[in-house]
C-alpha cells in the first residue's frame, strides 16, 4: 500500500471513529469515494461512485444510509479535524499585527432541476440567483510548508424559515461572531456589507468595500455662523469616479503610507473616523485604506475598526483567499459539483461532506511528499489534485487495520423487508372509528 494511501486512511479514520458503529464504517466509504475523485467518473451519482471503490452492494447501501440517516453531524467532524491537525503540528496559524484572520464567504452547490428547492444562490454568469444549496464557511487560514491552507470551524446553513441569501448572509455573520475569538478579526469580501457586520455585532473585521463606497466624518463640520448648524459630517468619497459623463474628485486621504514588497512601491492612501452615510447618532467609527498596488489596475478599497497599520489591513485581507480552496476542491477536483440526491436532510449533508473532504485531501497532500504524475513530471508540488490521481486507481483497501470501533454493526435485519418495500414510509394506523351504541365487549377490545 502506497504511504499516500495509508496517511490518507489514517486522517479519515481520525474524523469517524467516535461516531455511532456502523456507520463509522459507512461514513469512512463515502469520505474515500469523495476523496478519491469517484463523482467525477459517476458526474455525482453516489452509487456508481461507491461501486466503483471496489464495495460491495451491502456496503454501499450502508454508505448511503450512513449519509442520510446516520447520527451524525459535521459540527462534530469539524471539532474532531480541527483537533488532529492542531495536534499534528504542521498547520501554523497566520497572524497580523497581532490578530489571526478568519475569513467568512458563502457558496452554492447549484441544483436546477431539484424540485422545490427552497434556497437559492447568486450565480455570477447568470446574473440572477439560481436553485442551490448554500452554505457559509467559517475557517482559520495558516501555512503548511509553503502552502496557504484554511482549515474549516463550521458550515452555516440557510435557515429554513428565512432562506433569503441575506437571512443567510447575516446568520452567517452571527455565527462568525460568536465564535471569533479575542484575538482574532473577521475577513470578507465586498458582498457583506459595513452596515450588516455592525447590525450582528462585529466589532474587529476587514471587509472590502466597493468602488463606488461613500461614507461621512464622524463628527460634523464646526459651525460657520450662517445658517442652520450642521448636524451631520463632511460626504468622503475614497475613489473618484464619474457622474453623468463628469467625473467626481475623490476625498484628500488624511495620511499617505507606503512600502515596499520586492521591486514594486505600494501607496495606501487612509481616512479614519468615518461612518456609514445613513447611520445613527452615535454610531461606530471605521477606518477606509485605499490600497494602490502598481501590479492591479484598480485599487484596493478596504474598510476596518482595527487601529491596525495599511500593511496589516491588506495583509489580512490577502488571507481571505485560501476560504476559496474549499469549494474549489470539492466541486471541481473531487466531482461533487452535481448531486443526485433528493431527500432534504441528504441535499444538506452531502456538500458538507465534501466541503470536508475537500479540505483533508489539500492537508493530506501538503503533508505528503509530493506525488509524480509521470516520468516527465521532474519538480511535481504537493498539490491535491495529484493525490486524489493516486487514490482514483486504488480501490477501498480492505486490507487496512481499521480501529475496532469502525465496524459494521451486528444488528438483526432478517425480519425487516427488503427492497422496495424496506424503502417506503408507512402512515400510522388509525384506530377503527367506533359507535356510542357498541357491543361492550368490542369497545373493551378496541381500548
């Protein structure tokens, strides 16, 4: 057995082992068909996929029981993962000006012909929001070797009362809030808004504002003794634009700030004690850095709290990315981007399960050395999209020593139906409707 599979077995056997026996075992099947690339040949079928890992039909119908009604849950996964890999070592936190970015951004796991699909997510090609299964990510960002990896706290999904995208949006601010910690900041992008992080409470963050962002002095303009007294403060604009074919000046920043970074001089321009254009009387102050880099052609609008330098400001902005691997990895390198799967507790579970097992195929492979894919592959990089190669010509070894709690369970199952018939939902009996006037003795039998 090659040691890639081995120390892949090992992660996966890590993240189920302390769930129910029996389907330890089935959840174990499906983390290595997801893993090993097996929807991409099924395009998202789960039993072709299981099949084709070399299981048996007894096996794979318990992987997929395991799915949809196992006890299970990936706020456990997520808790027994986090622990591993800081047990492990290798994965070191990033940290700027003394805190740690934890980004925060949603995705959709698209299905168009789900009928009644009660979410929706904005699809950028569409224009429009389309079906889909949306999910927030809440991750940490650190470094493994020279890679950037996030390494996932939790997947929010969309509450079924309010399936808005911004119900789910704000309920996914709410959740990073309450689990960022003292010393740690909040990154997003331009899609969550100044005004909804101040309406969930968040009080140290990094978020990218638009273009086209306005915002006022925090304190008004001293009276000129004409007129009525001004109330509200000065409008700033950080980027100038244009208006009716006229172009509109942007706002003199309160202090320039540069730096280098190898043979490029970048300039941040910042303007601090600002609020939003409608807040409140006493509202919070922020900070806006125009960050001008010479290798972009637009600059970088951010906006923040923090009494944190430029540098840091984009620094932890620049985290943000790696949030992106885990839906990169998931839909496109390990298949699960279609789904064929119709039950609403299984259209919830099956893209956290693969948002997972995106994320232990990029730490297994960074922590690999890295595979060849051929004789002609002379500098290969520990990447995941060679291991999950590997593991998609490696059948499910049978032979690998599995703790003894991953099991299959011994439960009685002869008297149950099979089939079909195993398969649908039987209503409840209703009790015979009886007579006032009834025999006694058929009223005794009824109670």
């Amino acid at each position: 057995m090659p040691d890639a599979v081995y120390r892949t077995l090992t992660l996966l056997c890590t993240l189920v082992v302390a769930c129910p026996v029996g389907t330890n075992l089935g959840l174990l099947h499906l983390l290595w068909m997801l893993v090993s690339g097996r929807l991409l040949g099924s395009r998202g079928a789960l039993f072709p996929g299981l099949s084709a890992c070399g299981l048996p039909d007894r096996a794979v119908r318990r992987a997929w029981a395991a799915l949809g009604q196992g006890g299970w849950t990936s706020g456990a996964l997520l808790l027994r993962w986090a622990a591993r890999v800081r047990e492990e070592g290798r994965w070191q936190p990033h940290a700027h000006g003394g805190y740690r970015p934890v980004p925060v951004d949603l995705t959709g796991f698209w299905r168009p012909r789900l009928r009644g699909c009660p979410t929706t997510h904005y699809h950028s090609l569409a224009g429009k929001a389309l079906p889909a299964i949306p999910l927030g990510l809440i991750a940490g960002v650190g470094r493994v070797g020279s890679q950037r990896l996030a390494l996932p706290r939790a997947f929010v999904r969309a509450d079924p009362a309010d399936s808005s995208p911004g119900a789910h949006a704000r309920r996914t601010v709410r959740a990073a809030v309450g689990q960022c910690a003292p010393d740690e900041v909040l990154v997003l992008d331009a899609g969550f808004g100044v005004a909804l992080l101040q309406e969930a409470g968040a009080t140290r963050y990094v978020v990218r504002a638009a273009k086209n962002a306005t915002f006022r002095r925090a304190t008004p303009p001293p009276y000129r003794g004409t007129g009525r007294p001004p109330t509200r403060g000065d409008v700033v604009r950080p980027l100038p634009r244009t208006y009716k074919g006229r172009p509109v000046p942007a706002t003199p920043p309160d202090r320039v700030e540069t730096w280098h970074e190898g043979d490029h001089l970048l300039r941040a321009e910042v303007w601090t004690e600002l609020v939003l254009p409608d807040a409140a009387a006493t509202p919070p102050s922020v900070k806006a850095v125009a960050v001008h880099d010479p290798r972009y052609r637009e600059p970088l609008l951010l906006v923040t709290p923090l009494p944190l330098p430029p540098r840091a400001v984009r620094d932890c902005y620049r985290d943000r990315w790696p949030v992106e691997q885990l839906p990169l990895a998931a839909k496109q390198m390990l298949g699960a981007a279609r789904q064929f799967v119709h039950a609403p507790q299984t259209c919830q579970r099956l893209p956290e399960l693969a948002l997972l097992a995106g994320a232990v195929l990029s730490y297994a492979a960074a922590t690999t050395p890295a595979i060849p894919t051929g004789f002609w592959d002379r500098r290969p990089q520990p990447t995941p999209g060679r291991l999950r190669r590997l593991l998609a010509h490696t059948p499910f070894p049978h032979d690998f020593p599995l703790p003894a709690r991953i099991r299959e369970k011994a439960s009685v199952t002869a008297h149950l139906p099979t089939g079909a018939w195993g398969q649908r939902r039987r209503q409840a009996a209703t009790p015979p409707i009886l007579h006032a006037h009834a025999h006694p003795e058929t009223l005794a039998e009824a109670a």
